[in-house]
C-alpha cells in the first residue's frame, strides 16, 4: 500500500507538459509511483471550450484538477451537469494532491 503521495508541483509539472503536448501522456510518468498509466479528461461546454481538467493516475489514483482552463480544440469534453453515475463512468474518485499550503495554512486533502 502507498503511504505517500508526489507534491502538488510534482504533478503540475507533468500536467503542464501534457497539456501543451497531449500525445506526450503516453510517455509521462506518474509523479506519485511511475507508472505510464496517466489520464486527462476535460469537463465543460462545448460551445466556448472553457471548463476544468481532471488529471490522475489509473495505478496510484492520485491527481490533481484546474479550475477555469480552456479546452484544447481536439480535445473530448464531458458536458457540464452529466449526472454524477454518468461522470464516475469516465473519472474515478481518485486522491486529489492540493497545492502547497501558504503562509502556514493547514494542508487539506479529499479524494474526489
């Protein structure tokens, strides 16, 4: 069982680089335990491109979301108010790796 978890800039790094480069997520590695097993999946309308990234590991299940990002034009989206059933098809409830903590606020973490 893993007991600890790759930083929340460990995991903006590799979510940067993939975003800029989609095909590169096939040779990324997770942040958290190694494996080539990353997914991104978008969520948000169709009609501006505007919504938010989810961005996790099929192996470790640790992740990390944006909010407010604009959707990359070859990119599928899952559309805004999907019943949740119908979005736990397509992203799992993973471990949600929060940013850094600022000037000594606590950290927090959830699983989504």
């Amino acid at each position: 069982m893993m007991t600890s978890h790759a930083s929340w800039g460990e995991w903006i790094a590799v979510f940067e680089r993939v975003y800029a480069d989609p095909r590169s997520i096939v040779t990324e590695v997770c942040p958290t335990c190694g494996a080539q097993t990353l997914r991104l999946v978008f969520t948000g309308d169709e009609d501006d491109r505007i919504g938010y990234a989810s961005f996790w590991c099929d192996t470790s299940m640790d992740g990390i979301f944006s909010s407010r990002i604009r959707i990359p034009a070859d990119a599928e989206i899952i559309p805004f108010g999907l019943p949740a059933e119908e979005r736990a098809k397509l992203v799992p409830g993973f471990y949600y790796i929060p940013p850094a903590p600022i000037d000594g606020d606590d950290e927090e973490s959830f699983t989504l």
